[in-house]
C-alpha cells in the first residue's frame, strides 16, 4: 500500500481491511508545502505533504493501531500493526518527518540508497546517525537504485 498523496481518507481504507494483522506504509519523501522542484512525477507520487503525514499518523493511532518498525514485525507477525517505512534516503524523510515521528513517540524503518547518501535531496551522514540516535531503524535500499524489471538476460 502506498502512502502517496491521493485523495484517500486514510480511516476509510483501514476500516475496510478488518482481518490484516499489518499495513505496510511506504513513503519516500515529505515536504513542506509541495514535493522538490524537478523530481519526476513517477517519483514524486510517493511524496506526501507534512500536512498529510501528520494526518495519517493521527488517524492511524486514533484507530488504536500500533506503528512498529520492519523489525519489530519480524519478532512478532501477530501484532496488529501499521509499518512505516522511508526509501532512497529522501532528505524530509529525516529533516520533516522524523521529528513528527518524535513527537508522536514512534518508531520507523529509513531504507538508504547508498549512492544517493550526500546527493541534492538526500540525507547525508549525519541525517542518518541523528535518525539512528533517535531509535529510528536504518536499513539499505541497494547500493544504485537500479530498476531490475526492465533488464533483460542475455542468453
């Protein structure tokens, strides 16, 4: 399930999933006020507004659902919960939304492309210790970003 910014009532869309034991959220980047000039619509589409963010994480505690990180739901898969995830590295994944996920007291799981570590839009370094200190789960999202559906074998 995608965290995009369509217009979905995010209470809707969980009421309607009653026998899931977990919801995974993948979100890429949050913004201020619209998504960085100059990423492609395709990419943009995973962005989501702090405004949005916010939003989903009320609704998914008024809900009485817990947010728990990739691991903690590889310990214990009965746990009805939400899973929050940010890929790439996107630089308001840690400078906008983890300081909203701070606040909430909650816990999410930072996927890093390698490549993109220190490039405009990306997290440095230092981004991701401060995530790492502030109890957030830091895992690899590759190496490049390669696409693998469009390559082909040679045989």
């Amino acid at each position: 399930m995608s965290a995009g910014n369509r217009n979905v009532n995010p209470e809707r869309s969980v009421e309607r999933i009653p026998h899931t034991k977990s919801i995974w959220l993948i979100y890429h980047d949050v913004y201020q006020v619209e998504p960085l000039s100059g990423v492609p619509r395709y990419a943009a589409m995973y962005h989501v507004s702090k405004n949005n963010f916010t939003q989903h994480l009320s609704t998914i505690l008024s809900l009485g659902r817990h947010i728990i990180t990739v691991s903690e739901f590889l310990q214990d898969k009965t746990k009805d919960s939400v899973i929050l995830t940010f890929d790439d590295g996107w630089k308001g994944a840690f400078e906008i939304a983890l300081p909203i996920l701070q606040k909430f007291g909650l816990k999410a799981t930072f996927f890093i492309t390698r490549d993109f570590v220190g490039r405009a839009g990306f997290c440095d370094h230092e981004l991701i210790l401060q995530a790492a200190q502030a109890g957030m789960e830091i895992g690899v999202h590759g190496t490049t970003h390669r696409m693998l559906s469009p390559v082909r074998v040679r045989r």
